[in-house]
C-alpha cells in the first residue's frame, strides 16, 4: 500500500453524500456543513461537486473561483464560503433552504430567481483530526480539482449522477452507496492535487512528490514496525544522511525517525478505536517497552492517555 493510501484508510473517513441541490440565477447562498452531522471533535471536510452549469465560490476574505460542471471543490477544514452565480448577492443561509430526505436518500434544496440552471451536489468526510493531521495540514483552505474530460472523469461523475438518483427513489444499501462514494471523491481528489496544483506545495503530499522523500515515506508506511535507522532508510531512498535528513524534514516537518515515531503512534490511535485489546499489548506492537513509557509518548503527541483515547471513541 502506497503512504497516501496507508494515510487515508488509518484515517477511517467517514460520510455521505447528503444534498442535491438546484439553482437558478440569480442566486447566492452561505454555506458550510451542519456540525451536527459528524460526532464531538471530529474534523470535517466539505465538498461539492458542480454536476450542471456554473457558478462561483468565496471563502470570507479570499478571492471568487470560477466552477463549471466537472469541477469538485473541497473545504478541507469547512470553512464557511459563499456559492452563487452572483456573489455580490445578499446570501441566503443555505441551510434554511434545506427540504427533508426522505429515508436513505438525499435532503434537497430549490432555490433561485428562475434562470440557468445549475446543479450541485454537497457531500462531507470526517476523521480524528490528530490521525489525518500530516494531510489536513498540508491542504490549502479551498481546493478546487477539475475532474477533468477523461473516461475516469465520466465513469466518476456518472457515480454522482447516480448519487441524486438515490435521492428521488432512495433503496436498499441507499446510504452505503452515498457514504463510499464521499470517500471515492476525495481520495480521486487526493490523487490529482498531488499530480497537479499540489507539485510546488510544502507539506507531507509534497513530500511524496520529491524522489527520495516519497521512497522514505513510502518504506515507512510499509514496514513502520521495523528497525529504521536514518542510514538504512537514506541507503535504500538512494541519498545520502545528510540529504534525506535535510529533505524529509524541509518537506514533511519532522525528521524521519521522529515522522515514524508519530506514524507508529497513529497507527497505535487507530488500533485503539478498532479492538479491545490491553494497553500494554498494544505499547509493546508498536514499539514500547512499557506500558507506562507508550502512554507518556502518546499523550505528548495526541494530548490525551490511551485509556481515555479509547473512551472517547467508544
């Protein structure tokens, strides 16, 4: 498994597609998602996708972007964004225009002065936002990803498509289906900062880019139990110490031990939501001597003991 896959499926993304809306201009809406959808805590990322016409978006105090059908727009940390075809509008709050679903389906909004039309789906993700951090944190406020022309592009987008028809006659696994398909649009969006717009960010996802910082990443995320060493790791990233070092920590922020350190800790996080095994079988999994010794470096990173991590999430 390639470290953004690893990173995704530790996270355990949770969502759904929950809205399909109608608009018609002029129009202009105050968006953001419902915080009562996800658990207490819980980081939420919100998207749309634009599946009809065009509009724009505008997080406060940030420049407007152009959407067209295709396009996927993502607020990785739910910031609160006007979506219209006419920002200068007095916005509606979205959230009062919301119609029922009905059981398994999608809610529903029609809203607008009666002229081009343009649709759009909402959706949202939730994670720990300690585990996804090194991702989170390397994720521009609004990200805009153009799903592009290609036969992928439509095969997704017909996954969309049918989405909202889920919403007009919602059936048997209704909710699966909305909840994958969240999680599909978001790692494909994933996908495609890395390979586009992403390429001269800083940040973990940078760091997969650069050759030898990927292959670090990458031997890490494959066998995070074994004894590393910064030699062992930089000879089979094909650097030397010194420029592994330099690069893993320009690029990712921690140099590679203290990286597999957090990985591993992470690693122990999820483990402590998924399985009732003891604490201390845990430390000694993951690395730890004693128990007392894992909960000491837990708390450090994640500020909470594993025992209350583990009630938290139960």
């Amino acid at each position: 498994m390639d470290a953004l896959s690893d990173l995704l499926h530790v996270m355990r993304l949770q969502g759904a597609l929950f809205l399909d809306a109608r608009f018609t201009a002029p129009w202009c809406v105050a968006g953001g998602c419902p915080a009562s959808l996800c658990a207490p805590g819980a980081h939420i990322v919100f998207f749309h996708v634009v599946t009809r016409g065009r509009c724009r978006v505008r997080l406060s105090g940030g420049e407007a972007l152009e959407l067209a059908a295709g396009d996927l727009i993502l607020m990785p940390h739910n910031d609160g964004h006007l979506l219209g075809s006419d920002l200068h509008l007095a916005p509606v709050d979205a959230q009062a225009l919301v119609r029922p679903a009905q059981a398994g389906g999608l809610y529903g909004i029609d809203h607008g002065g009666g002229g081009a039309e343009t649709r759009v789906m909402c959706g949202y993700l939730s994670c720990d936002p300690v585990i996804g951090r090194p991702l989170l944190d390397a994720l521009p406020r609004l990200l805009r990803v153009p799903l592009g022309e290609g036969a992928a592009a439509r095969w997704l987008l017909g996954l969309v498509e049918r989405g909202a028809r889920e919403n007009s006659s919602p059936g048997p696994g209704s909710r699966t289906v909305l909840a994958k398909l969240a999680e599909l649009l978001f790692a494909e969006a994933m996908r495609r900062y890395l390979e586009g717009e992403g390429a001269g960010q800083l940040g973990w996802l940078a760091g997969l880019r650069d050759r030898h910082v990927g292959r670090a990443l990458a031997l890490l995320h494959e066998e995070p139990m074994r004894e590393w060493t910064v030699d062992s790791l930089a000879a089979q990233a094909g650097a030397s110490r010194s420029v592994l070092t330099q690069r893993f920590t320009g690029l990712v922020g921690l140099p590679p031990m203290q990286y597999l350190k957090r990985w591993r800790l992470g690693l122990a996080a999820a483990a402590l939501k998924e399985n009732r095994r003891p604490i201390a079988a845990l430390a000694g999994q993951y690395g730890y001597e004693s128990e007392a010794g894992f909960s000491r470096a837990f708390k450090q990173a994640f500020g909470t003991p594993p025992a209350a991590w583990r009630r938290r999430a139960a």
